[in-house]
C-alpha cells in the first residue's frame, strides 16, 4: 500500500488518485457502494480528505454521492457511451489531421516511440490501457491545440471504464492485429504529413474500437430492457 506522501502534495490528492485508478479499472465495479470508513483506514487518513477527493470525483461523474455521505462509483450507461463515441469521432480525427499538419521532429520521435507496444491482451490490465492511451496522447500533443488535448485528456479518462467492457466482445486476435495496422497507418499517415488520410484512419479506428463495442452492448441492453418492459 503506498503512503499519503509518495509523491502527492495534500493527503486528498494521493486518496483521489488511489480511487480513480480503482474506479476506471473497475476494482470498485460500477454501482458498488465504497465504504468510506475502511477505505480511510487502508489508506492511513482522515475521512476529510477522502471526502474531497470523492467530490472531485463526483465533479468528473465517477462517483456518486447521496445525502447520507455513501459513495458509489457511477454506473455505465449507453447514453453516455453514445455521447462518447459521438464526441470523440468528431474531435480524435480532427487532432490527427492538425497533428499531420503542425508535427515536430520531437513529435515524431515521441510517437514513434509511444507506438512501440503489444496489442492490448484480450485480459488487459490498467499498464496495458496505459501504454494504448500513451500512443493516442503522443497524437493529440502533436496536434499543438491545448484546448483539444486536454478535452480528449478528459474523454480518455472516462472512456476507460467502458474499453474494459468493450473487450468482452472484442473479435480475438484477428481483431487486435487489426487494431495495431490502424495505429501503424495512422503513425505514417501523421509522419507523412496526410492530414486527410490520418483523419480517415482514426475515424475508421474510433469506429471500431472498445468504447464503440462497449456502446453497442449497452445500447442492446438498453433495448432488451424497454422491450420487456412493454410485455
């Protein structure tokens, strides 16, 4: 167990931290209500910072509150796993077509880097989710747009928590090994300055990726359930 002071400024930012990763790894499963005494108690503080870093939580709509203090990490919806995808289709190509356009010699080299890992496992752990996001971000920094970099930053962290869901029907190896073509595709089309064809490649990528396949689940759900509900 790490301690308050490894690296953190305040005791509610290291509790903030600890939780997140929890949450969007879905060590905390959507819907379980967290018992804030013991998680005080494992993390050596007060219940006032946890409670800060719960509301900052709350704030990015990864934890709920009620008014008896339980807290709760939110459940998925297909709503939001709609406004996602939606979202992101419209803002993931548009970084790759200003990255092809505005890269560096250091944004090369920084996501030629970043684009040297293995395609996610079919069991994939928050390193493996990690080390994906750090290939995308290296795209995004290139675009040199910070208010878009940071809003895909915020997308991203809420994304995760349904790419998790998205790899239960996520096509085996045949799937992943196309998944790693659109990222070497979208890798040269930027190098190569193609803003068009970098554009094209990540909408097809955004298309078929975990969050698309963990909205379409949750969108069948979603149905299934209004559907009994008429009989």
């Amino acid at each position: 167990m790490p301690r308050p002071e490894d690296g953190f400024l305040t005791k509610s930012e290291f509790a903030y931290s600890w939780l997140r990763d929890r949450i969007i790894s879905h060590e905390f499963p959507p819907g379980e209500i967290m018992n804030q005494t013991q998680i005080a108690r494992d993390l050596g503080i007060s219940t006032t910072p946890l409670r800060e870093a719960l509301r900052r939580l709350k704030s990015e709509g990864l934890v709920e509150l009620d008014a008896h203090r339980d807290a709760r990490a939110t459940t998925l919806s297909a709503e939001e796993a709609r406004d996602l995808m939606e979202t992101r289709l419209a803002l993931d190509p548009l970084a790759a077509a200003l990255a092809a356009e505005r890269r560096s010699k250091e944004d090369i080299a920084d996501m030629r880097a970043a684009a040297d890992f293995d395609a996610l496992p079919d069991r994939a752990a928050m390193p493996d989710l990690a080390a994906h996001r750090r290939f995308h971000r290296s795209i995004y920094r290139a675009s040199h747009n910070e208010i878009l970099i940071s809003t895909l930053d915020a997308l991203w962290d809420k994304a995760d928590r349904y790419r998790l869901m998205g790899l239960r029907d996520r096509g085996g190896r045949a799937k992943a090994d196309q998944t790693a073509e659109e990222h070497r595709l979208l890798l040269g089309a930027v190098i190569a300055g193609d803003a068009d064809e970098a554009s094209a490649v990540m909408t097809r990528h955004i298309r078929g990726s975990l969050g698309a396949k963990a909205a379409a689940r949750l969108a069948r759900t979603a149905a299934g359930s209004h559907s009994r509900d008429q009989h």
